[in-house]
C-alpha cells in the first residue's frame, strides 16, 4: 500500500488535522515556557525497550524502569543484591 493511497483516504486527513492541532498546542505550549523538552539519549529512553532490538541486559534494565522496578540508573542494582544483569 502506498502513501498516496493512504492519504488520500479520510483516516488520513483526520489524523493529519489532528496531528497538526498538537503540534500547534506544544509549540504554543513551549513559546509561554509552559515546558521545556528535553533530549533523552538511548541509553535513557525507556520506550527503547518496546520498540527496539536491544541486547539484554539493556532491555532488562530499561523494563524494570518502565514497570517501576528500580530507578533509571546503571549502577543501582536491579534485583536487590547488586546484580545489573
């Protein structure tokens, strides 16, 4: 299926308007200082363990951080008895 295809079907254009209004309100969002983005490298970002091939011990850390399991750092130890694996 192509883009063109895709697009040119209502989905599409609704979801494209929509998109649009978003990114409209967190522009708008940023220029009152409403917020302030900030970058997250790889080895922080905790949707890496959904969406990418990561090796194991980095998936595992980066689950026990999604699911609240241990705070986001490499040196505290994930289960308790100082084991990151």
């Amino acid at each position: 299926m192509t883009t063109m295809f895709v697009s040119a079907g209502d989905r599409g254009a609704k979801k494209s308007v929509w998109l649009r209004r978003r990114i409209a309100v967190l522009r708008e969002g940023q220029e009152m200082d409403e917020h302030d983005p900030k970058y997250v490298g790889t080895s922080d970002m905790a949707a890496d363990a959904f969406t990418k091939n990561l090796p194991y011990p980095a998936w595992r850390r980066l689950m026990n951080y999604a699911t609240n399991k241990t705070r986001m750092n490499k040196d505290t130890p994930v289960n308790g008895f100082g084991d990151n694996a």
